[in-house]
C-alpha cells in the first residue's frame, strides 16, 4: 500500500473513533448534561457531506472512516435523546 493511502486510512480511523469514548461514558453514567447536541448535529452533517464526496469519487476509505463516524455521530443523539433528565 502506497504512504498517502495509509495516512489517509489512519486518519479516517481515528476520526472515525473519537467519539467513542464519550459513548462509553455516556452509556455507563447515562449523563448526557454536558452533551452539546448542537455539536454532534454540525459533526453529522459534515461526516454525511463527507460521505457523498467519498461516494462522488469511489474512494472507500473516505465512505467507510466517515460513514462509521456518522453513525457514531447519530449514536450521540439518540443518547442525548434517551437519557436526557424529564
């Protein structure tokens, strides 16, 4: 494999797994106070935005990285959503 397409996959891959800590924080505290969902909104449309342009160009490693963030991104909202105090 080619140096450009590593970095590439490198990066895409741990973009794509910054969100799991906060996941997993949220998921064993169910606090979701301090979750902006502003941000993670803004984050999904951008991680979408880079989806479509994977798909335009046939690149996979850009689908693949942003299409997990994505859903990572979605993941953040719904438990934004589930655990926000009534």
């Amino acid at each position: 494999m080619e140096t450009p397409l590593l970095i590439g996959i490198l990066a895409g891959s741990l973009t794509a797994v910054s969100a799991t800590p906060q996941i997993i924080k949220v998921l064993r505290t169910k606090e979701v106070a301090h979750i902006s969902p502003l941000m993670f909104m803004i984050l999904a449309a951008g991680n979408a935005t880079w989806c479509w342009y994977g798909i335009l160009l046939k690149d996979w490693p850009i689908i693949i990285t942003n299409a997990f963030s994505l859903v990572m991104d979605l993941m953040m909202l719904v438990l934004k959503i589930i655990y926000k105090k009534k």
